[in-house]
C-alpha cells in the first residue's frame, strides 16, 4: 500500500487506527483453549470485529516468535486473514549490517521467500544507515525506524544530547536522507506528547507510528494537537487496550466498543484537517 | 553454561573462536540442493569439521526467519545438533519494551516454549534498560549487548559523542548497571581495534562477541593485543570467511582449515595469557 492508499483508506474510513495483535495465549478468553489454535481464532475474531474502524494491524512478532514454529505459522496465518485494503506492520524491530538486513527484509516482505509480505516493518536505528537502507531497496514497502518509543527507559540512550540535538533527533535528521517519506515513517511513542511538536519541525511530512496510547497512559488529544499533518500523518496503535477489552465469550464485541471509542475520537480530530 | 565453565572450555581447546553459522541456500555447494534440507545438510557437515577448534557457534536468526517456518525448522534443528559443551549464541538483535522482550527471550532461551534454547541472545540498546532486563532475568542465560559494531555506518549513532562520552561508552556505562560480567556480554566489531583499549577501562571484565575478523578486515592480532583480558574475555566470530572458504565436495574440510588456522592464531595469543 503507497501513501496515497493509505491516506484515501484514512479518509474512507475516517480512523487513524492500528490494532496492535500482541496475542499472549495466557491472556485470551479461557474458552477459546479448546480450538486447535487458540490465537488464531483470537485474533480472526478480533479482525473481524474491528477491521472496518481502524486502518492498519501491527502483529508484535515476539508474540509469535515465543511459540516457535507454531507461533509463527500463526503469524503467517493471521496475516492473511487480514483484509487486503488494510495496512500491515511487522513490529520487528530488527537491525544488522547490511547482507543481514536484507535477509530480514526478506523474512517480512517477500512472500515467496518466508510466506509473509507485510507493508511495512519496523526497524531499530543503532548499527546505522547500513542496517536500514537494505529494508528500503524493496519496492512498494515501508520502514518504520524506530526514534523515541514510549516506554520509560526509552530516555536512556535516546535523550542523550549534544550539540547536534538529542540522539532521536539525529537519528530523524539522518535518516530523511535515506529515503523519502513515501518509504519511511518513524515510530514515536504517545507518552512523549511535546516532542511531537519538536519532531514536526524535522518530519514535518512523515508518518508517524505511535503506540502508547492507552495502557501505556498516552494521550490521543496531545498526539493530535502536536501530530497531525495535512494528511492526518499519525497512524496510532492500541494494542492491549482494545484487545483484552473482555475476557469471556463476547470479548470481540468489547474489543469494537474500545476500538469504537478511538475511531469516533479521531472522526473528530479528522474533521479539523480534511474535508 | 556459567562463566567459568566458558573459561574453562577456552582454557582446554584453546580456542575463542565462534564459527558464525549465516548459512545461505544461494552461497553453500551445489551438490548439497539434492538434500531434503540442504541448509541443515550444511550446517551439521560445518559442525561435524569445527567443533574441536572452536568454543561457540553463532546462528544469526535472519538467514533462517528468511526462508520461514522451513528456516525457523532448519534453526532449531541447527541448535540441536550442536555438541551440548559448545556455547550457543542467537544473533538475533532484538529489542523491545518489558513485555514484549520477555516473549523475545521465551523465543531463544525457553525450550519448552519454543523449541530452543541458546546460552545467549544479542539484544539492541537503544529502547533502554527495559528492554533489556526482561533477558537478565533468564537465570543461566547471557545477554550480549550491541556496543560497538563492526559496520562501516555503525559511526553514525554509536559515535555521537558529548560530555559523557560516545553513545557507546554509555551504553557500556548504563548496561554494567544492570548485570555483572557473570551476565552480560556486548559486541565489538573487530574492525575498531583501537576503540577495546577505550572500552577495556569501562568493561574489564566482561567477555566481549567480536565480529569482523576475516571477510568484514578486522585483525585478530589488534582484537588481543587490546581486547584480551586474564579470564581472554574475548569470543571472536568469524562466519563467511569460515564457512564459505570452499565451494566443492571438499567444503567441510576447506572449512576446517580456515578455522584451524584461526585457532593456531589464538593458541599463541592464550599462551601470553594462560599457564
């Protein structure tokens, strides 16, 4: 999916919505134990009950990756049950010198290869350009390049100054000049509300992906009054917030109503930007 | 397997090398395609030539993740084959917030839940100490902690300098914080000789995963002369120049001879050192 899909998705459907799929099985509805693949039917009950309000789904690998081979054919599973109009991340976080990357690249964007071809991947920036330009030789795919996450110990490193600016900055500045932002998006977490005005002075036109919102204790209304572009230019993640909304039987229904929620706060934010 | 008994394997086969097992399909003979699994074909004839030379393999996860649950298959069959008094490391270079990092160590330490389970994992820093605690807690478990990386564009962030020094050295600085040197390990590329003399006043201690020597031109001869401590607290990687070294029928023992002369290398570096 190219940015103007996905924008056109956006006003479609008037939500800047990811669901994030961070399916734990010791967390799912008790009675779904009993399928033969308890997180696959999660997680088709909970597309199916959410796909028409948000735009894109994010699958946490690491969920799947702790299960092994099993884990992740329902990784691949779960990605092609995914509505084709939708936007698909692989929230990898994956990062390695060159001839490296580009196997990784190809683990998340070439179907014939892996089984998988999501639209878009996420990156981690510290072995440099050579470990990211690799994800950006595939055609029609995004990268997400990690910048300030949302978690407290994201500061460590990434608050780190010097004359140049914080460490998130330059990895930002540095990293407009790899690609534009037709490819690239950066991730910056909901919980860092006032860096977002900063961020839109160096990314004024990028994508942001930004998780945090909700469990995390980040705030919609700041991420928007500091984010949003001409082109909304957010795409905001939920994952344990909308997913583990119920925990019985209805649990997909109590997961729209969360999602419900957010897709109806961002109708309202849209309508300041767009038509 | 604890630190002394790493040490005491060092001290027997007087050895630090780690064959690094980036087994590509498009790269390994051509003779091997007839095998059911030409991959694992490879791997266990690798294993079957080196493993008197060497103290570790390093199986880096992307080569295998590429080829999907076929790869994530021939990975765990890999592992396994691998002789139990052999240090095992996933070069997975993961990183991501509390939870999610515990399902990443799930992944590569936890067998019963994944089918594997390494003595080690490479993690990213740059999310901070909580992502990186979630593997410390893996009681018997090692953390191998990206410092200073071997690729040329690894400069781009991890020498972003201010009055702290190089993002690096505070990582380094941050991490010993976290664990002690009975834990935690972090990569230098052989390719920044100088840099282990900077590091061994911050990291005495710390055993430190060295790739670089051979294809990538670092020296071996500068990794000891700056890098060896009493304990050597140095495993040097070496992958294609090793497992690549023939393309024929012969390939195993090619192999064999591009690491036996490594190990020729390192028995005179230990002898400065060693009884």
């Amino acid at each position: 999916m190219n940015r103007q899909q996905l924008i056109d998705q956006i006003r479609l459907k008037k939500t800047f919505l990811c669901v994030g799929l961070d399916t734990d099985i010791n967390k799912i509805p008790t009675h779904l134990l009993n399928q033969p693949n308890p997180v696959l039917a999660f997680n088709k009950q909970i597309i199916d009950a959410t796909h028409d309000l948000c735009i894109a789904y994010k699958i946490n690998t690491a969920f799947y990756e702790c299960r092994g081979i099993k884990g992740w054919q329902t990784m691949i599973d779960t990605l092609n049950y995914i509505p084709k109009n939708i936007f698909t991340i692989a929230d990898a976080k994956r990062g390695d010198i060159g001839n490296t990357a580009t196997m990784y690249a190809q683990a998340f964007f070439d179907k014939q290869a892996s089984g998988m071809s999501f639209d878009a991947v996420t990156v981690a920036p510290y072995m440099g350009a050579d470990s990211v330009k690799p994800f950006l030789a595939f055609a029609n795919k995004w990268t997400i390049l990690l910048a300030l996450t949302s978690n407290e110990s994201g500061k460590n490193f990434q608050l780190i100054k010097n004359e140049d600016g914080f460490l998130y900055q330059q990895v930002i500045t540095q990293a407009n000049q790899w690609a534009t932002a037709e490819q690239l998006m950066y991730v910056v977490g909901a919980t860092r509300g006032q860096a977002f005005e900063a961020i839109r002075k160096i990314a004024p036109h990028h994508f942001l992906l930004v998780p945090g919102v909700g469990e995390q204790g980040g705030s919609l209304a700041d991420v928007c009054k500091y984010g949003l572009n001409a082109d909304c230019g957010l795409i905001v993640n939920s994952s344990r917030g909308i997913i583990y909304a119920g925990a019985d039987e209805n649990f997909a229904n109590a997961a729209r109503n969360e999602a419900l929620k957010i897709q109806q706060q961002m109708e309202r934010e849209l309508g300041r930007i767009f038509d």
